[in-house]
C-alpha cells in the first residue's frame, strides 16, 4: 500500500474501503451480515487496511459489522475513520455520537473523525469544541470535515485549537466541480485545500461503476497504453494529485484486487495532463 501523510504526519493509506451500503443504506439490514463481515475482513487481508464509515450509514448497523471485522486484526495497523451526522452537531449530542460510534466499533479511538456534512442551524463554535474535547480526551487521533464548501471550512477552522485535517468530498473524472454535495471542487475546494495542508478525500472515484468499463476514449486508450483496467486509470488519475487519496466500495475480492492494481505505478505527467484537460463525458 501507498501512503500520504495528514498535516499532523499520521500517514493514512492512499486507498480505502468504502462501507456505504454495507448492512444496509439508511436503515440496517442483517440479511447480509456474515457476507459482509467476510468482506472487510477480505479487504484487510488484501492491504486496504484504511475504512471508512459512518453513524449514518444503516442507522449505526455498518459501523457494528465494521467493529466485528477488525476484531481480529492488530488495531494499530489500520487507520478507522467515521463520521457524525449534521443533526448531531451541537456539543452533547456529538460527544454522545462519538461514543456511540467507538462502542459499535469495538475500539477505543477512531483515527480521523468527520463532520459528515455542514449544518448551518447549529453554531460552528459549538460543533468544534466538542471536537477539541474528542481530541483531548484522546477518543480521536485527527479530526476533519466532509462536503464542506471553502468558507465552511475556514469558519469550522476559526473555532477549534486542532487543525481540520481532511475534507471529504465526492471528486472524480466525471465529477470536477458540480457534486451532489459540493460544488467548485477542481476550481476552489481542492486548491484551497492543498494551500492549507488539508487531505481531500475523494468518494465515489469510479462514478458508481462507469468509470470502471469501457466507452471513455481516453481512459480506454491509456488502459491499453498501460495494460491497466480502466478503473486503475481513473484511480491513479486521482491519487496522482497533491494531496488527494480515495474511498472505493466494493465487496467482490475481484474488485478489491483490481482497485488495489491502481497503486505501485505512476501515470506519465502527459498523460494526467491529457485526462485534466481533455476527458469528455
């Protein structure tokens, strides 16, 4: 596994594990738990030993089949990021979150913790000082934001003593600066974040899938010019840049290997040249 390091020298690994959807979507299913369960603990054997989750996600349920997995792995070599969602912001209740998520994660701290996204109803003031407090109480390593605009995360800077770490935002060759979330991410978020020293964290690299098949002419020329899949492409495309690793979701080992064949080699500068200025959707 490649390696690049947050502001405060952690090193997080280029590639992660995304777990939406893992136990269900926004309400949990146990259909699949031991299929699921299986999974990460596939993606950790194969060295994506970075996952990335969220209270959110099946209401707490992936977060639990996150903490069932690792339980037989080493925690200090994996890196664990989770995220509190926007209507637990205000000071106790995202105090209260982080615990709760520690607890169904089976671990006593969590890597990187995100604010999952900006709530403009709740004081910015109050959600950093509750995570000041995580930081000193030692429950999180790091801590950071996800879908926040520029402004947003100069505003969250202002009221805490730890630096804002990581922006997670949805980036991809399809997806330069209009999101669902975010807008402005090649022409603002990205640069501003890498002025500052704060890791941007791109999900959904593949587009959900279409950047992992053929029909882009670019991509299907330098997989061939490369003999790489043309997932390998769009992912080193992004962790090529300053400052930028990636989530992917997948739960089939032939994806998980295929998403790994993205790291230990380099794309020429001609040819990301080629993909920031001329990929056409």
């Amino acid at each position: 596994m490649e390696f690049k390091k947050l502001s405060n020298n952690i090193e997080i690994p280029v590639i992660g594990l995304g777990t939406w959807t893992i136990g269900g979507g926004d309400v949990a299913d146990t259909t699949y738990d031991s299929e699921d369960i299986s999974a990460i603990k596939n993606a950790i054997k194969l060295g994506i030993t970075n996952i990335d989750t969220a209270e959110a996600y099946a209401q707490g349920h992936t977060e639990e089949l996150v903490g069932r997995a690792i339980g037989g792995f080493d925690r200090k070599n994996l890196f664990i990021t989770s995220k509190v969602s926007s209507e637990h912001l205000s000071y106790e209740e995202l105090i209260v979150s982080a615990k709760g998520s520690l607890g169904r994660l089976n671990t006593n701290y969590i890597d990187l913790y995100l604010i999952h996204a900006p709530n403009p109803d709740i004081p910015i003031q109050e959600t950093m000082k509750a995570m000041d407090f995580l930081v000193e109480q030692k429950l999180v390593k790091c801590i950071g934001v996800s879908n926040f605009a520029v402004e947003q995360i100069k505003e969250a800077q202002k009221y805490t003593k730890n630096k804002i770490v990581a922006n997670q935002i949805e980036y991809n060759l399809l997806v330069r600066n209009e999101g669902r979330v975010t807008n402005d991410m090649e022409s603002k978020i990205i640069p501003y974040c890498q002025e500052n020293n704060i890791l941007v964290i791109a999900w959904r690299p593949l587009a959900k899938g279409e950047l992992a098949k053929p029909g882009f002419k670019i991509l299907d020329e330098l997989a061939k010019k490369y003999n790489k899949a043309q997932s390998q492409i769009a992912i080193n495309w992004l962790i090529s840049k300053k400052g930028i690793v990636t989530i992917t979701k997948s739960t089939k080992v032939e994806h998980l290997r295929e998403n790994l064949g993205a790291i230990g080699w380099k794309l020429k500068q001609e040819d990301i040249d080629r993909l920031n200025n001329e990929f056409i959707s």
